[in-house]
C-alpha cells in the first residue's frame, strides 16, 4: 500500500475544497455507447442486452477509458486486477485518490453527477453499498456469473453484490511486542500501551467499523448491539493502549503501529510484503471476536463509461479475477463456485490464514443501526 492510508483517509479541509472545486468542472460524460438494439450502454442490465459478451467488449474499448476510485494497487492484489483488465482489453483504468474512503467514493458520485470525471465503478464496505443503493446512486447489472453469487451476498436487484472478503484479525510486529495479542482481551492488557490502532475511523472506512463490530462481539455484543465495540475502544484509550494513529503500511513498517486491528488478507499481506525489511509481522484471527464482512462491487447509475463499467465488473467475477484476489489473501464471493468447477487457485487458498467455525454476516438492518451507533458515538469513545 501507498504511505497514505488506504482506503481509510479522513479529507482533510484542503482535499474537501480541492473536490468541491473541481466538481463544478468537466466536460458532460460521453452517452454515445450503445446496446445491441441501439438503446444506451447505461441502461444495460446484463451482458446480452450488448448481444454478449463480445459486443460488450467491443463497446467498451470503444470507450476506452474506466474511471476508478479508492483502489490501492496493494489492497487484496488490486495492483494485479488493475494491470490484468488493461493488458486484456486496452482500457486505461484511471484510478482516483486510491487511499480514500467508502464515503469518499459514494461523495464522489453525488458531486460529479453528469461530469466525465465521476467514478464509472466503486467498490465499498457493505454497509455503504447498502447506503447508495438506498439513495439511487447504483445501476442493476447482472454479471454472467450472478446466478453463483450467495443469495445473502447479493441485492435481488442486483445494483451491488459481495465481491472479496475476509475476518478482522490482529497483526502484530513480533520484533517490537514481546508477546503478540490472540484476542480482544488481549488488546486491553497494560504491556499493550500505545500500540494498538485501527486501519482508519470506523464512521468512514469499513475495516475499521468491522474492527469495532467484532470487538463488540468479543464483549457481550452481538449484530444487534455494536454499544460493547464502542465500550471495547473507550476502554483501550482510557488505559493508554489506543493509539490514533491509523495503521498503514508505513506505520508497520516504522514500528509506529505495532498492532493493527485489520482484515486477514491485509495482515497477511504485510507479512509477505515486509519480510524482507526484517518486520516479523504475525496474523491472528483472534477467536473471541470473529467477523468476517465482505466488500462490494457497484456501477454508478451516471457512470460516463457505462460499458467499460460493466464489462469491469464481468472481469473481476470472472475465475480469473476471483482467483487474483484469492492470491492477495482475500477470499473472493465465487469462491465456492469456482472449487465446484475445478477453477480455484488450490495453492492460493491453502495460503489464507486459519480459521474455525462459520462465518456469520450482519443484516441489511443490522449494519444501519450499527453505523447510527458509531456515528453518534465512536468521536466519544476515544476521545480525550
């Protein structure tokens, strides 16, 4: 990942007005691509509504360009999805503020509306699809590999569906902490001081509102009631161990975050990434707080390449692209699928950090009223 912090960056005053001001800019987006029956790339609902896949294609290089937004290249192996799409089809991804948020994306989209610069695809933590799917902001796209999707990880509509996913686990640098944490409990124990942080602030970033989440299942919570996570960081800050500094990987890699409440496939990806600099970073998935939540995919309903767009979205649900994010130690949404059709990266899968039982998802419901929670309580918390 870049020395920003990825997918979790709060803007600041200067980034807000730089927004605000380039949003009253650029050109209208371009509405020329069509369908197999002439009708408008942005209406399109499936592949076949092109006349397949190939016309899909066809109309997409005809636009040639995908707008992305908040995709680091080293975020569950983006970095090899990205360079994949292009070197197949041609289309230059241009990929905007890759350390931003979830809610940077959908506030991307609200202000860009109708300008060539708006984002084309987003890719946000569960609960934010959910929040743009309620406001109108995502177009239904069926991929051709819908139908293999989980029933409980898709939107019958079909405007976003789970894309890769993981646990909250605890990664910790083993030269500096004498004894790494296993669990929540853990994490409030003195030795800890000052060194325990989050991948970002859980009221924008959705690894840090899946950390407060399994910390309140950690504590007597559970998907109804986020309060005990909430409780769980007041804590950490009253006895010095919360640090604010949002973990990145240049927070690893300086010692300046030792132990990161984060995804697997992330933790697990600084192991790999920072061997060779002599960091000795550890992954548990600590067993009292076990969450596991995916990402989603989504199309902006006004994306100016609507059908680079969609055949984006075909690519990452394609074996191909699910078996990449499998080898960035994220667990990709096909991934059953693909073990039935003999399509699974095999050597992949046997490298993603253990775990026992079945994971277990929060609701649609769930997720909102959690956010409420955090959203009127996280600042409290850890403040002071």
């Amino acid at each position: 990942m870049t020395d920003s912090l990825p997918r979790t960056a709060a803007a600041g005053v200067l980034a807000t007005l730089a927004a605000l001001a380039l949003s009253a800019c650029g050109a209208a987006p371009d509405t020329t691509s069509t369908t197999a029956d002439g009708k408008s790339a942005a209406t399109a609902t499936s592949a076949a509504d092109f006349g397949g896949l190939d016309k899909l294609v066809a109309a997409a290089k005809k636009e040639g360009t995908l707008n992305a937004i908040a995709l680091p290249r080293d975020w569950a192996n983006y970095g090899a999805l990205i360079d994949g799409f292009q070197k197949k089809y041609g289309i230059k991804i241009s990929d905007e503020n890759p350390d931003g948020t979830s809610q940077d994306e959908i506030n991307a989209v609200t202000s860009r509306k109708g300008q060539d610069r708006a984002p084309d695809v987003l890719d946000l933590g569960s609960s934010f699809a959910l929040s743009a799917a309620q406001q109108g902001l995502l177009a239904p796209y069926k991929v051709q590999s819908y139908d293999d999707i989980p029933a409980g990880q898709k939107d019958t509509q079909a405007r976003w569906y789970n894309d890769y996913g993981g646990y909250i686990s605890i990664g910790c640098d083993a030269k500096r902490v004498k004894t790494c944490p296993t669990t929540f409990a853990d994490l409030l124990k003195p030795q800890y001081k000052g060194q325990v942080a989050l991948n970002g602030n859980p009221t924008k970033s959705g690894s840090a509102f899946g950390g407060v989440f399994a910390a309140a299942l950690a504590s007597g919570g559970s998907f109804d009631d986020i309060q005990p996570g909430l409780d769980f960081f007041a804590k950490l800050k009253e006895n010095g161990n919360y640090t604010p500094v949002e973990s990145t990987p240049a927070t690893v890699e300086k010692g300046e975050t030792p132990i990161s409440i984060d995804w697997d496939y992330l933790n697990a990806g600084y192991a790999d990434e920072f061997k060779s600099k002599g960091v000795d970073w550890k992954v548990t998935v600590p067993s009292d707080g076990q969450f596991s939540q995916y990402y989603s995919q989504a199309i902006n309903k006004d994306a100016p390449h609507p059908a680079a767009a969609r055949l984006w979205q075909e690519y990452l649900y394609s074996a191909e692209g699910q078996n990449l994010w499998l080898k960035g130690y994220a667990r990709p949404a096909l991934m059953t699928a693909l073990e039935k059709a003999g399509t699974l990266d095999k050597t992949a899968a046997a490298k993603l950090p253990e775990v026992t039982g079945t994971p277990k998802f929060p609701t649609e419901a769930q997720q909102d009223k959690a956010k409420t929670v955090i959203a009127g309580g996280w600042a409290k918390a850890v403040s002071g």
